[in-house]
C-alpha cells in the first residue's frame, strides 16, 4: 500500500511495457455515452468541503459535473449508466493547473507590470493585462486536439 492516504499506484502501459505510477488522480463516474473509439464518463467533481455535514447551509460548498472521455479501450466491455472509476496521472494534474492558472497569471503579471512601467497609466495596464489573456486562451483552444492526446485518462476498475 503506498504511504499517502487515498492514493495507490496503478500501472499503464507505456510502450508495451508495464509501468508504475507514483500516484494517481481518480474519480468515480458514470458512463454517459459508448462510441466505437471511446467511452465518455460523468464524474462529479466536489469542492473539498462537500462532504462536511452543514454544507446545505454554506454557500461556499459547489461541485461540479465533468465530462471526460477515455479512449483506446475496449468499449464493448461498458454500458451507459455503468459506475467506475477513472484515473490520470498526478503529472497530468500538475500539468492541467499549470495551462488554467499558472502560465495565465504570470502572463497577466508581466502585462501589468510592463505596461504600467512603460505608461504609468493604471487603467491602461489593467485592461492590457486582461487582454493579453485573449490570445492565450484562443491559442490554448487551437491546440485542443493535440492537448486532448496529451491529457488521457484510463478507466480502471468496472
């Protein structure tokens, strides 16, 4: 059993060869639709606090609902409706936070702090610090295929 509560190394295959990951993220799931190539999987992805007991009541308490699709399985093996669970690698997660917030804050940083160096105008820098984000995001979306080969998520127990 691996030493972090919740957390236990699965394995993959990576070039024909199994592999063990250090730790993984895993979310339980429904199937929501079989293709010939794919399963795509519901899961509910909760705050930290969803499971405290006087979350009705706290309006800080939100989860979510995701779709994710698995690829490069043996479809034929789920149903729509079926439970299970899937899994990324913790990399992945590290990876995924890095594209939705690192890189975006750093980007809007150094607009902001350029842009007020160079004009002194605060509004100025403000609204260029959020505008540079545009062509980040539009860019992020274009190369959403290749990301989606990059980003893949296995289904591991069924």
């Amino acid at each position: 059993m691996h030493s972090q509560c919740g957390k236990r190394p699965i394995f993959v295959r990576l070039n024909s060869r199994r592999t063990k990951m250090a730790t993984s993220i895993r979310h339980k799931g429904i199937i929501d639709t079989v293709r010939s190539d794919a399963v795509v999987v519901r899961i509910l992805q909760s705050s930290a606090c969803s499971g405290c007991q006087v979350k009705n009541i706290c309006h800080a308490a939100d989860s979510k609902e995701k779709l994710v699709e698995v690829s490069g399985c043996n479809t034929s093996d789920f149903r729509v409706g079926q439970s299970v669970e899937v899994a990324g690698t913790e990399s992945q997660g590290w990876r995924a936070v890095l594209f939705a917030f690192g890189i975006p804050l750093v980007l809007l940083f150094v607009a902001l702090v350029l842009t007020l160096a160079v004009t002194g105008n605060e509004k100025m820098a403000a609204l260029a610090a959020i505008a540079v984000l545009v062509p980040y995001y539009v860019i992020l979306f274009l190369c959403r295929n290749r990301m989606k080969k990059d980003f893949k998520f296995e289904i591991i127990d069924y």
